[in-house]
C-alpha cells in the first residue's frame, strides 16, 4: 500500500484517497475552436511515462481537498506531494522519459 | 425499527425534535450488554442529536475574526487540533474548513454564527443530522480502534483534545479522543452507523474473556 502524505493531513495510508489522473492538464483556451481531434486529445490522451508522474489525489476521507502527488511509475515510491497551487517540484534524483 | 425518542427538554414534544430518532436507537441495548468491565474493560454508547454546525470560511478573513470570537474561542488551524470554548468544540476539517459540536441548541448556534459571518463569502450549515456520536471508552478502547483504523493512535502520536477525520472498519468517521481512559468519540455519518456500532461490538466481544498470550 502506498502511504500518501497530504499537504494539509500528513502521512495517511493509500485507502484514505481517491485518484485524479495526469496533473497539469490545462483546459483548452479556446475551446469553441478545436476540432474533434483536439477535443479527443484534452479528454481522453494522457502520459504514460516510465518514470517520475505528477497525478492528481483527493484526500477523500480526510481533508477532501485535491492535490498532486509526484509518483514514481517503475518503483510504484511516492516522490513528493504537492498543493495544486505549487508549481511542479524539480526533484534532483528524478529519471524518466519526460 | 426504533421508536421515536420523546424528550423531557425544553423543547420536548414540539415540532420536528420530537419525530426524531438517533441512527443506532435499536442498538442501545445491544451496545450496553457489549461493555466489558475490568483491566480490558471498554464500553459503547451513543449520544444522540448533539449539535453540529459545518463552517467554511477564509482563515485570514476579517469574518473569521468574527466568528472566533462569536465562538469564545479561535478557530484550529491545523489537522488535528481542537479549540473548546464552554458548550461549543471546534474540529478542523480542513484548511477552511470546520465542525463546530455543541452542546447547545442546533440552530440558535447556526444562527449565530451565520451572523457572525454576515455577508461575507463563507457557510455555515446545520448539519446535526449528518452524523451520530459514538463513545467508545475504557482501558481496552485502543485496541478495539486499532483493529480497524489505519491512524497510529499511540499516546506519542494522539492524545485527548485531538480530532481527525479518518476510517475505522471501512467507516469514515471523525475521530476525537476526549480523555486519557482513553475516551474516543466517533461521528460517523447516520446511514453507517448501524454497521459501525454492529463492528465496533464485535470488535469489543473478544475483551470480555482472558488474555490470549
């Protein structure tokens, strides 16, 4: 089980939360203008990095509040935690393809 | 099912407090013949229809400053810690968040904090009916908790005065422990409160006979 440290709680275990997906997606600018394409892209095509991975978490039984975790892919170790209005950490030691 | 409670209060037998009935009222029974006395000895019971007002509000806002000293006392500003203030304790939910329990009655205390907090951008929210109050007690009290939550609840990590939001069982439950006996009170919401104090006995039934070494 992985132990996931909210920003707000601290250290709670992996069953106290929900998943959110691939953090850092931004919503389109100008949505009126993309084309089924683009749309299918924003909704439905996310990373799938062997490596380091920001995603989104809630602390559903906790504090409810979202916030990103930077996860490792290959070695399932959680990296790091952060606000969702904290840019993404520069971690020294993290690899990875992106 | 259970009876509809009648009360002797001031308020007693008019409009909607008396239809009102507590989540585990069919438990009472079952709940009290589970108690354990002695060196493992822990007890269950509820208390019913207490009082509890959900606040969210900007911490550094002016209407905070408002509202704490409605309250008489600061609002917690970090997971875990509970303010007391005569009837009212104040549970931080989260970073804008928090549970006020009171003793007092429900809505004067929502109507008072809706004043406090005036127009400002913020809630406050009766929610008395959300949730019950379970009190698990007694020498053995955590090691029935530590069956089911995934909380270290070691004296060095938690102690009385101390509220989290968390699971026992597969329940999500607020968590307070009150005293050093230890005392914990569980606020789960009513429709899993039945199941909770059915786990809660169950979990408490091994207590009754000897240590198993």
């Amino acid at each position: 089980m992985l132990l996931i440290s909210c920003p707000w709680c601290g250290p709670r275990d992996e069953t106290e939360y929900h998943y959110g997906g691939q953090a850092h997606v931004p919503y389109p600018e100008t949505p009126a203008d993309l084309t089924d394409g683009q749309w299918a892209e924003y909704v439905f095509y996310r990373d799938n990095p062997k490596g380091p991975f920001a995603e989104r978490w809630v602390h559903s039984t906790g504090c409810r509040r979202w916030f990103n975790v930077l996860r490792d892919t290959v070695t399932n170790e959680v990296l790091t935690s952060y606000r969702l209005d904290e840019p993404r950490p520069e971690l020294p030691q993290a690899g990875g393809n992106r | 099912m259970a009876e509809p409670t009648i009360h002797t209060g001031a308020a007693a037998g008019v409009g909607p407090a008396a239809l009102r009935r507590s989540p585990v009222a069919h438990l009472e029974k079952r709940m009290r013949a589970a108690g354990v006395t002695g060196a493992r000895g822990v007890t269950l019971s509820e208390w019913p229809f207490l009082a509890m007002v959900d606040l969210r509000v900007d911490p550094a806002s002016e209407a905070a400053r408002r509202i704490e000293k409605t309250l008489g006392a600061p609002l917690p500003r970090r997971c875990g810690h509970t303010t007391a203030s005569g009837p009212h304790t104040v549970v931080w939910l989260g970073p804008d968040e928090w549970l006020v329990l009171s003793q007092a009655d429900a809505p004067t205390v929502a109507a008072e904090l809706d004043e406090a907090l005036g127009g400002d951008p913020g809630s406050v929210v009766d929610v008395s009916a959300n949730r019950t109050m379970l009190d698990l007690s007694g020498p053995a009290a955590r090691q029935v908790l530590e069956k089911g939550c995934p909380l270290d609840l070691h004296p060095r990590a938690f102690g009385p005065g101390r509220a989290v939001a968390t699971t026992v069982g597969p329940v999500a439950v607020l968590l307070w422990q009150v005293d050093d006996a230890p005392t914990y009170r569980l606020f789960p919401r009513s429709s899993f409160a039945d199941y909770l104090a059915r786990w809660l006995i169950d979990a408490m039934s091994e207590y009754r006979g000897p240590e198993v070494p």
